[in-house]
C-alpha cells in the first residue's frame, strides 16, 4: 500500500487534498506528494522480491489504489563503464540507461506510468500533454494501453522519429508553430478550461514523483548505497530535484545510509538558462531562446527551474554547458565505447560529464553515475553525417576476397 497523504506546498508548506491541483492558491509554490514515511516498513529485501518495474517501490508513489500501467517501465540497466572510464581517467562510472526503458525508449515512461495512473483514479478521460518528443511518445503509448483518449501538443519542428513515435498510438498529433515554451503556455490554458488531464501540467504533482524512481533504482543497484556525483540532463527541471528527493526519501525510510551525492546539471550550451543561473550565481534561470540541435531538452524556461538551482547547490554540485559539437562527440564515444547509442539529451548529459571531470570538479577517484534518458534511434539524423558509409560489395566470394585483403593492407600498416 502507498502512504500516500495529499499535496503540500514546497515554499508554504499548506497541505491540500490529492486532486489534480500543482500550484498553492496561497503563494503560487509548487505542490508535492507528501506521505506518511514513519509508517513506511519495507524492507530491501522486500523491494528485491518485486517485479523488475518502477511499481516495487510504490510505498513512495503517490496513487491511491492498484498500478493500472508501466508494468514493464522502470528498473533499466545500471551499465559499468569500464572502457568508457578507462577513456575518462575515472576509475568508477556508471550509466543509468533510460534509453532502453519501455516502452518508449526514455525516462518519461517512468513518469507517465504514475501520471496515468493517477489520471484514471482521479477520472480523467482524455490524457494529454505539452512535449518535445519523448513525453508525447510515452503519453501516447500509455493512453493507448489504458484505452484513453489522448492529445499531445508538440513544436511543429521536431525530429521525423521523434513525432512518428508518437503517431503509431493513433494520439491526437497538434504541431504549434512555436517552440516549446510557447506549446506549453498555450496547453495551460486549455488544461484550465477543458478539464483534460495534462500530465505535465494539472498532473504534474504526480508526473514528477515518477522521476524519483530513477534515484531508488541506482541505489539499489550500486547494492542499497549512493553514488558520489550524478549527472543528470535538466530541460523543463522535473527530474533532477527529485533525484535529489527520491536518494533523500531512502534515508528517511531506513534504507540507504551515508552521503548524499552531489548532483551535477547537464544542458546544451544552446539552452542552458539553469547552467547560467549556476555559474552567475542568480537565484533564479533567465528565460533563454533554444538553439540546439538537442531539442528534447530544449526548454528555455523551466517549470521547476528555482528546485533544480536548489538541489544543484544543496548537494555541491556544479553545472555544465556542452556544445552541439561536444554533444555529438559524446553520443558516438559511448556508443563506441559500450555500446549504448543515445539521442542529443544523453550526448548533452555525458558531455557535461566529461567536461566536470576534466575540469577537476569531479575527482577521478569517485564514484560517478550518468543518466542517460534518451534513446539515439529516434534522432538518427543528428549523427548520420558522420556515418562511415556501408562496404558495397558483389555476391561473389572473390570480390570479398579482394576486399578483405585491402583491408589486411590497411591493419597491417595502422600496426
Ligand atoms: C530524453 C530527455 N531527457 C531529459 C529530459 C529532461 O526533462 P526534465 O528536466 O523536464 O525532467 C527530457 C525532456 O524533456 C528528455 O526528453
Ligand atoms: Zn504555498
């Protein structure tokens, strides 16, 4: 059973009831799940006993009733990356692989499982969302499991991959001629005066908790103990405060102990409003105007902004901008490396990485987790350029003969 209670404002601390509210009429803060942690007696090994989804920590989760969906999204692969690390002069490192969660291929199926699911408890017929891509995606194909009708607003300019893994639910596609923050202006006020519910918007209370479960997992993984930094992408800001909030809850229900980490912000240098906020010191991120060829994180103003720049310096962490160019670089280095093919959010995220490691921000001698959230099949275009060509041969046995012995040639004088 979850010990799930209602909502309480992050700034005012006023409680509310758990209905589709995620602002305080009071002082405009946001809302978050709160629960009745001493209640909470669940054991590690309890948890391991559980199916490998995001729903065996769902004590945590905010639903009042039974999962209805994401029975297969969550528990994604913590990879050892000892040839990557070998790379970076770093002797323990990590990626959280959400490129491969189900089934969309990105960490908003973790999100969207709890969001769906509070949608129907909460009777919502119509699912919908404001998204750069992935959400979409997600939204899509959990609305379809539950039979929801469903409508996605997104730019009109995304990748062709990122909008056909949306249309194959058969959603409602609207393309706003806009960028994203103009999507989601406009999606908060229909979300006011249609009563639909907006995963990211009036869910978003609900939305958000989902993120914590990628902190539950890592810990898990590493054998119930925290990493020393994490590198985390942030865009609209919902998931790294609340991997912050999910290594946080662990210790407060008896399961991990020790330090908590220090957790790092990753954004493309095209749109790094939270990156700036940190390297000047202001209190809060100046709206900016995407440029990056990473559009699902190209989100010039972020919701939850103002929570990023806390738990950013709360833990001692730091942030990095990563330009378009060091972002595709480092999609192609983890793919050669260990074999994980990610979009731009990842490139931007290990990017990001590399440059805190160089910079001595993170000491090679500590251990790093980075969270990769996207997967690189949806944005093929971004690094076919660079792309060697096939080796366009005949059926015939001897034309492969003479090639391969060309390439004999060209080892023997690379040796
Ligand atoms: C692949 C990917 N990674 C990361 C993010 C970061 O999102 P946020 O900071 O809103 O949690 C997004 C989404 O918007 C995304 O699509
Ligand atoms: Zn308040």
């Amino acid at each position: 059973m979850s010990a799930f209670l209602g909502l309480q404002c992050h700034l005012c601390k006023t409680v509310f009831p758990g209905e589709a509210s995620y602002v305080c009429d009071r002082c405009l803060g946001p809302l978050e799940p709160i629960y009745d942690y001493a209640a909470i007696a669940v054991t590690r090994a309890q948890i391991e006993s559980r199916p490998k989804n995001l729903w065996r920590y769902r004590e945590l989760l905010p639903i009042a009733g039974e999962p209805r969906t994401g029975f297969n999204s969550g528990f994604t692969p913590l990879v050892r990356c000892t040839r990557l690390a070998a790379r970076l002069g770093v002797s323990e490192l990590y990626i959280k692989d959400d490129s491969v969660n189900h089934p969309t291929l990105s960490y908003k199926d973790r999100v969207v499982s709890v969001a769906a699911t509070r949608a129907q408890e909460l009777g919502f017929r119509v699912l919908a969302c404001a998204s750069t891509g992935n959400l979409a995606n997600s939204v899509s194909a959990h609305a379809a499991r539950l039979g929801m009708e469903c409508c996605v607003f997104i730019p009109d300019n995304l990748e062709p991959g990122k909008v056909q893994g949306s249309a194959i639910f058969n959603p409602t596609i609207l393309a706003i001629a806009g960028n994203y923050d103009d999507v989601n202006r406009l999606c908060t006020q229909v979300a006011d005066r249609f009563g639909w519910g907006f995963v990211n918007i009036n869910l978003r209370s609900y939305y958000a908790e989902g993120a914590k479960t990628l902190a539950f997992e890592v810990a898990e993984q590493l054998g119930w103990r925290y990493p020393q930094h994490l590198v985390s992408p942030v865009a609209g800001g919902t998931l790294l405060p609340r991997i912050l909030r999910g290594f946080r809850e662990l210790k407060q229900v008896g399961l991990v102990d020790g330090q908590l980490p220090k957790i790092h912000a990753a954004q493309a240098a095209g749109c790094a409003p939270v990156v700036h906020a940190l390297q000047n010191g202001l209190e809060a991120p100046e709206l900016v105007r995407p440029d990056t060829i990473a559009k699902s994180i190209a989100i010039g103003n972020p919701a939850d902004g103002h929570q990023v720049l806390e738990s950013v310096r709360g833990t001692g962490g730091s942030g990095a901008a990563v330009s378009d160019e060091a972002i595709i670089d480092a999609i192609q280095l983890l793919a050669e490396t260990e074999g994980i093919f990610t979009e731009p959010a990842g490139g931007a995220t290990l990017g990001g990485a590399i440059d805190l490691i160089q910079r001595g921000v993170i000491p090679p001698d500590e251990s790093i987790v980075v969270c990769v959230t996207g997967n690189g099949y949806k944005t093929a275009e971004v690094t076919r350029e660079r792309m060697k060509a096939p080796v366009r041969l005949s059926r015939a046995f001897r034309d492969f003969e003479a090639w391969a012995a060309t390439r004999d040639a060209e080892v023997s004088r690379a040796t």
